[in-house]
C-alpha cells in the first residue's frame, strides 16, 4: 500500500489510537477520521503503543538501572505525539457539515 492509502487499523495501530485518544483529547475526531485514510498516520498510532507498551514496562522495572531507558522512551513518546499533532492540524479531515 501506498503513502496515504486507506487500510484498516491493526491491533497495535488500533492500541495506539486509543492511548493517543486519551492523551490528546481534543484532537480525538481528528485522530479517528484522519486515522482511518493514512497510513502514515497508522505508522505513528503503531509506533506510539510500540513505545508506550515499553515505557510501561520499563517503569515497573524493580530496579533503578532504568532511568536512562525511562528518559529516552518519555521522549520519543513525546515526539510522536508532536508528530501525530503536527500532521492532524497540517491536513483536514474533511468532515462533512
């Protein structure tokens, strides 16, 4: 498939939406709509609970040997909420009024 073919949500990408949708909640609509038709934006809903799902992990880690992991995966989090925000308000999601 092709960049911004529609195709439909996997398990993860679908994941990923839902911890996106919790963590910008004002952009929800916008996730959901422009989620369905790209799947640049399915990459980035994939890769989020990729690296949510280890930061998680990483967190309940009993040691403390984990911060720098902890730190690095607090950031890349972070850039990809940026990203999906970037690419949400650079493209319409053409709802119908």
């Amino acid at each position: 498939m092709g960049t911004g073919s529609t195709k439909s949500l996997d398990e993860a990408a679908r994941r990923g939406l839902w911890r996106l949708m919790l963590k910008l909640p004002a952009m929800r609509g916008r996730l959901q709509i422009l989620g369905a038709k790209s799947s640049a934006l399915q990459d980035l809903f994939e890769a989020y609970e990729d690296a949510s799902v280890t930061l998680e992990r990483l967190l309940k880690e009993p040691d403390g040997n984990a911060r720098l992991m902890i730190r690095e995966y607090e950031t890349i989090c972070s850039e990809i909420e940026n990203d999906v925000i970037e690419y949400c308000l650079g493209h319409s999601p053409e709802i119908p009024r």
